[in-house]
C-alpha cells in the first residue's frame, strides 16, 4: 500500500529549508571576532612598503639603496658643496703645514709621516694606521687636523686606537644588524612582564634601531674624536693670535659638515624603523 503524502506540507518544508539554508559564501566566512573592525583595502604603495620593510631581502634591498643615496648625498652635497663653502677660502697651504707640524710634534707623533699639498693627493684627505701616514690634498689641506687626530688616536692612545680601526665597516655591521633584528620574532608577553630586565627587552622590542645604532657609534665617536683632536689645538692657536678667528671658524663648520655625513646611516636606520613600526600598526589595525 502506496503511503499518502501531503504535498503542501512538503513545500512548506522544503521552502523553509532553501530559505535558512546558508549560501556557499557565507559558510566560508569566518565569524568576526569581538571589537572587528571591517577590513579596508591596503593602499598599493603600503602593501610596497610593508613588503620591503618586513620582508628580510626588502630590508637588504632598502639598506643598499641608502647605501647609494648616501655616497650621492655625502659627495655631492655635504663634501661636494657645502664642505668646500667653507673651505673654498683657505689656500695658504704653506701656513696650514707649519701649524700641522706644530700639532705633530706636541702630540708627539715623530713616527707619522706627513704628505700636504702634493699634487698626487689632489682630491684626498686620509689617515692610513698601516702606513702610519696622514695624505691631504692641496684644495683639502684645511682637513690636516683632524687626520691628525686620528694619529694621536692611533699613535697616543689604546681604546680608540682598536675603535678606529673598525672604521668604514661599521656601517655594514649596522645595517646587517637591523635587517636581522628586525626580522627576529617578538614576545608579545614581554611588555607584561614586571622588573627592570623586562623593561631594557620590551624597550628593545619596540625600539629595533637601538642595537644597530651601538654598533655604529664607534664610527661617530671616532670621528668625533679626530675632529675634537684638531679643533683643541686650533683653538689654542686662535688664542696665542698664530691664525684668526675666521680661518678657526670656516675649518671648524667644514669639520662640522664633514662629520654630519657619518649620521646618515644611523637617522636611515631609525626612519626605516619608523616606516616599519607604522605600516605594521595600521595591518594590525584592519586585520
């Protein structure tokens, strides 16, 4: 016997069942969480962004653009123009060289040899510890000083004597640094924790820039020194009336300059940092 159906109560049923059933799309959306925020597009140029800077060969391809920019910056700019503003007027070569003598022998640094003014080191102004020499060119002489100063570092002292000779490689240590350091996990619970270690690792877990920035300052202080070397006995001589006050100040400015062109590296750093830091916060904030 051939059971009776009612056939409205069936639609009824089946109408119901399309009606509640969810839609493929709905069913592959996850519930949103509590305080969601509906996602926003992320800008093309800060998907860029955020991919260079959290992204290890990003990071390496940013340092090597700094690096590029820099040698533009610090040759053409800094050394290039403005240095030689202030240097422009200083020709007196003979005079700077018997003042450099007087610095080389108060100093003591009878086993320094002395190349200023030749012809061969147009364009140079450099201290080789190997050598044990100090290279200026004529149109550089007024940088005798502070090359100077890094012999009385090299000749008279320890400390910075093992700084120095670091130098020019202390940029790369920086750089490869932060790309590692920013690369590394977090512990998110480390802002958390109480005592005064905690605090120096969530500081450092904010602040990625810092490490790579202690590993750069034996580059600035070094310099920092060799200048300070110079600019002493200068200052001495202003005040004895051996040279005027306007040559001290057009050497101390182009010091200045010169000087100014070794913190790029370290204000790069921080404002890739800065860069990262943003970026990630607004992802964090959308998704």
């Amino acid at each position: 016997m051939v059971q009776s159906v009612n056939i409205s109560q069936y639609k009824n049923k089946k109408a119901y069942s399309q009606t509640n059933k969810p839609s493929k799309f709905a069913q592959n959306q996850q519930a949103p969480t509590f305080g969601y925020e509906e996602e926003r597009p992320t800008h093309p140029i800060k998907k860029l962004a955020l991919n260079l800077v959290n992204d290890a060969f990003g990071l390496v391809g940013v340092n090597l653009i700094l690096w590029k920019v820099q040698s533009f910056v610090n040759g053409n700019i800094l050394s290039g123009k403005i240095n030689k503003h202030f240097t422009k007027g200083i020709t007196d070569t003979e005079k700077l060289k018997k003042l450099a003598e007087e610095m080389q022998n108060k100093n003591h640094l009878d086993k320094v040899e002395m190349y200023l003014g030749t012809n061969e080191a147009e364009g140079q102004a450099f201290f080789n510890h190997e050598k044990n020499i100090v290279v200026v060119g004529k149109q550089e002489a007024s940088a005798v000083f502070h090359e100077l100063g890094h012999a009385v570092m090299e000749n008279n002292t320890k400390f910075l004597r093992r700084l120095q000779r670091g130098r020019n490689n202390y940029s790369w240590i920086a750089l490869g640094l932060y790309t590692m350091i920013a690369q590394r996990e977090k512990n998110p619970y480390d802002d958390k924790r109480p005592g005064p270690i905690a605090k120096v690792k969530n500081f450092l877990n904010k602040n990625d820039y810092v490490i790579p920035l202690i590993a750069f300052s034996p580059e600035l202080i070094t310099e920092f020194k060799a200048s300070q070397y110079g600019l002493k006995f200068l200052k001495g001589k202003v005040k004895e009336g051996a040279i005027e006050k306007s040559l001290f100040n057009k050497i101390k400015k182009s010091y200045i300059t010169c000087f100014s062109t070794y913190l790029f590296i370290p204000v790069s750093i921080m404002l890739v940092d800065a860069l990262r830091n943003s970026v990630n916060k607004q992802v964090r904030k959308y998704n």
